[in-house]
C-alpha cells in the first residue's frame, strides 16, 4: 500500500534503498448525481472553529436525502457532493459540533470529519518517494541483454517472469476494451510508454471528493509524487519499443488523482475515486495506499466509523458495477491477523501517538474492506519482502513489489532488487513496496478480464485465485539473516498469511 517512500508515508512504496519498515477551493465539474450544494443557507450555528471535511453516510430514499440536506445545511454545512447512489455526502463545516449535531438527524446512519487538520490552501508540499535512479550503466546492459521481442529496459525486470508475464505477452497483451484505474497520486500521461494506452476520458482528478475532469488534472504537479505514475508503469507500460514492459501493456490506463499535494489520501478524494471508476466503465482499480489520517480507522470512534463506511459503500457499488479493485496491504511488517497492533503514526495530519488497535475492529482500508483483494509483496527470491505485511485470512495473493537487493538479489543481467518503472518528465526508476505489488496483481486481473471479457467481479478474483500459484510458509523466516525470526507464516501451502492463495500467474490468465 502506501509506499514508503513519503515523508508522513500513505502510498505503499519503499525508499529506495533504506529502511523498509513503516512510514508508510477547488469544485469543478464532475459526476456525481443529486444536490452539489446545500439546499438551504446555512443557519446561524456556531462557525468559529476550523473549517473541516466530513463525510455524512445516510439510508433511506430522495425524501431521506433531501431532508439530511437541509439538516447540513442547518447545522452550519455545506455540501460538496452528494453521492445518493450510495447514500454518501460530502459537507465542508466550521461548526465544531457539526459531526455531533448531525449524526441526530433522521435518516443518518454515521457522520465523521475525515481529517483532524483543517482544510486549507492547497500547497506545493512535495512527497519524497525516495525513488532510486536507473544508472546509464544498467542501460547499456540492458540493451545489449535485450531480444528482439522485449523493450530495452525489461531484461532488468525480473519481476516479468517472476509471474510469467513475458510467457503470456506471446499469446496476448491485453485488450484495449479492459480499463485499469490508478487510484493515486496522479499519473504523468505524457510519458512515452504510457501515452499510447491512456485513456483521458476515463481519467479525473477526485482530490476535493468531486471529480474534475479538467485536462490534465490527473497529473502530477512539480513537486508532487511519481507514485502513481510509477504503479501505471507496472501495470500496463506499452510494449513498444521504448523502456520497460508493463504485466498488461495492451490495456488502457486511467489517472484518478486522489492525493492532495503533500500526498493526504482523505476518505471524500477515495469515495470519489472508486465512484468515479464504477461509473466510467473501469475494469479494475489499484489502490496503493491507505485513507488517510488513521492508518487503521476504528469502528469504536464515531468518527472513524463513518470514515469506514463511506469507503466500503464505495467498494461495494464499484464492484457492483463490475470493477475488481485491487489494494496493497502496507509496509510496516505488521501481523494483520494478530490479536493487536501498536500504531504509532495516527493521526498523521497532525500529532500522532500510540495506540493499541485490534485488527478485527479498526482496518488499514481499502485493504481490509470486504471484498477487496489485499496483497502482500514478494521479492526477487520469491520470499515475503522485509516490509510486507501479511495477515492468514487477510493476505488474498503475493506479487513481486521488490525487497532491499542484499536480502534477494535478482538473476543477471537485473541488478536491482527493487521495481523498475515509468517516474515523470519521460524516466525510469527503482521502488520497493506493497504498492509495488498491488500493481502486479491488477495487471494480471486486467490481462482475465482480456481472456474473459463476460466475467463478473467475482468470478476475476475467483479466477485470479484459482491460478495462483500456491507458495508454502516460509519458516523460520530470517530475512535480514542474523539469526532471529522477523515474522512466522500461518497457514497451509494453499492459503497461509504470507502468499494467502500464492503468487499470481500472468500465464495461466491468459489461457482460456
């Protein structure tokens, strides 16, 4: 998920080459259905504290909406965007009791502020994924190690046939009918290996929790993160002559910005980005990262609890609608099985502080909503990278999101133990992370969805699980080889907390 690259660490990516433990006034047009704004003016409600985001989860019909409406509206909100599809409004309020005051409305189920710091002027606070350059020595090599048939960066892309995806890419590279959504810090579509499958249209930028399709705002800006444009590279980099091979570089990519400039993944910018994929025909979605300000949002604060239902409702309409969302499951080495968790880093827009959660009531979400396809990452040596988490029960697959080289070194003529992949203004770069993997995972769903374009959501994960190849425990499981156990795998050879049903296989999707 989240990349551990980044200052405050919400994408799922590794620096690249160091500690890989855990760190990891804008309403333009958009798409979603009903009121945009309140429909009534606010009344004269208490407004002297800082202006917060929230998101308002109700039940019931249009009548129900309406009159939640003008509950907001009373109690010193004002709405965003109302996704009534699910039951979901955005509010922007400077009441300090607005949460409290409108969770008594009728008809609402659950209200939260979905951050802790205000809302404020957009920044050029950028993120520092910690990529690690392509060296012009690597080049070389990898040119002259190049066939005929691959691009010339991808003899150093271990990660290819680590789930045969140069096998499948003889027999097909995807259709250009299937669509991936990167849901993420925006992807650079000017890039020359993923121009050609990009697709404008089904792009957006969901960072204020209403789309804007402005051209372009699914970009990166100067400063901000290459996460996102990196995981695109993963997926579907075209084959074509230029730099590295995507796992499904026949399918089209779509950008869905959901980060703000400093790299906050808020629940309104998530809601908005699987509402804006379920309803622009996108197959799949990848989610490296995770929400924003609590790295596990608990069900036993009102807050948080709304927080979390706004997303799952999201997760269940896209895949409604047909899409296989797909998430990382972190970097922090965390046993998300386990009877607690100690975490350290929430809320992380303001002052964070430790606190003992327990996984079973407080999820790391999108990766632990029903559902969602949650992976664990791999590295060269097929073996749990350093800082995966891993969970039996909650790890669904395993794929390669790469892992320091001295741990597991890859096969000549790679060099690098980490992932190489598309960065901005035209490049290439190494990272390491779940977000990594999670990118493997979606390009192989892409790549059934190819071979079973009739296929619903549920019958692409069953098929994605069904083809895995099973990977028994790992124990003991010594990866910094000093002597003691860095993690201990549950489970049997076909579903244990490290590989969950194994390591996906890009050749045995394309095979009818």
């Amino acid at each position: 998920m989240a990349h551990l690259g980044s200052r405050r660490g919400r994408v799922l990516a590794l620096p690249a080459g160091l500690a890989l433990t855990a760190s990891l006034g804008f309403l333009p047009s958009g798409a979603a259905s009903a009121a945009e704004l309140s429909d009534a003016p606010a009344a004269a409600v208490a407004a002297d504290g800082p202006k917060l985001s929230y998101v308002v989860n109700i039940d019931g019909g249009a009548k129900t909406a309406a009159s939640v409406r003008k509950a907001i509206a009373a109690a010193g909100g004002e709405v965003v965007v109302s996704y009534d599809r699910i039951g979901v409004i955005v509010v922007h309020s400077k009441n300090p009791e607005f949460a409290k005051t409108i969770r008594g409305a009728r008809g609402v189920v659950s209200a939260g502020s979905t951050r802790t710091a205000p809302l404020a002027a957009q920044s050029d606070d950028s993120v520092d994924e910690g990529g690690q350059a392509l060296t012009p020595a690597e080049v070389k090599a990898a040119a002259a190690a190049a066939s005929d048939e691959q691009d010339p960066l991808e003899p150093l892309q271990w990660d290819l046939p680590a789930i045969k995806a140069d096998q499948a890419h003889q027999k097909t590279l995807g259709s250009k009918r299937v669509t991936v959504g990167i849901i993420d810090t925006g992807v650079d579509d000017t890039h020359p290996d993923l121009a050609p499958n990009f697709d404008a249209a089904a792009s957006a930028n969901c960072v204020s929790g209403k789309a804007d399709t402005t051209p372009g705002s699914w970009r990166p800006q100067a400063g901000e993160s290459d996460h996102g444009t990196h995981v695109a590279g993963t997926i579907g980099a075209a084959k074509n002559g230029v730099g590295v091979t995507g796992v499904a570089p026949g399918v089209k990519l779509a950008g869905i910005k959901v980060s703000t400039p400093d790299g906050f993944f808020y629940t309104e910018a998530v809601v908005c980005g699987f509402m804006w994929a379920a309803d622009h025909g996108i197959d799949v979605t990848n989610n490296s990262y995770y929400t924003d300000p609590w790295m596990f949002a608990c069900k036993n604060d009102e807050d948080q609890k709304a927080l979390i239902e706004a997303v799952t409702r999201a997760t269940r309409y896209a895949e409604r609608k047909g899409t296989v969302n797909v998430a990382a499951a972190g970097n922090s080495k965390f046993d998300l099985a386990a009877d607690s968790i100690l975490d350290n880093s929430s809320p992380n827009d303001t002052t964070p502080g430790d606190r003992v959660i327990d996984p079973k009531e407080c999820f790391d979400y999108p990766a632990m909503l029903p559902g969602v396809v949650t992976v664990s990452a791999t590295g060269a040596k097929d073996l749990k990278a350093s800082y995966s988490n891993y969970g039996l029960g909650v790890i669904d697959v395993a794929a390669p999101g790469g892992d320091r080289t001295e741990y597991q070194t890859p096969d000549a003529p790679a060099v690098n133990g980490r992932i190489l992949s598309t960065t901005v203004n035209g490049g290439y770069n190494y990272k390491a992370g779940t977000s990594m993997a999670s990118p493997h995972v979606a390009g192989v769903l892409a790549l059934l969805k190819s071979t079973h374009p009739h296929a619903s959501a549920a019958a692409l994960k069953a098929l994605l699980y069904a083809q895995a190849n099973e990977h028994a425990c790992t124990n003991p499981y010594d990866i910094e080889g000093d002597g003691k156990v860095d993690a201990v795998c549950e489970g049997g050879t076909n579903k244990n907390g490290f590989y969950g049903a194994g390591i996906v296989d890009a050749l045995a999707a394309v095979r009818k």
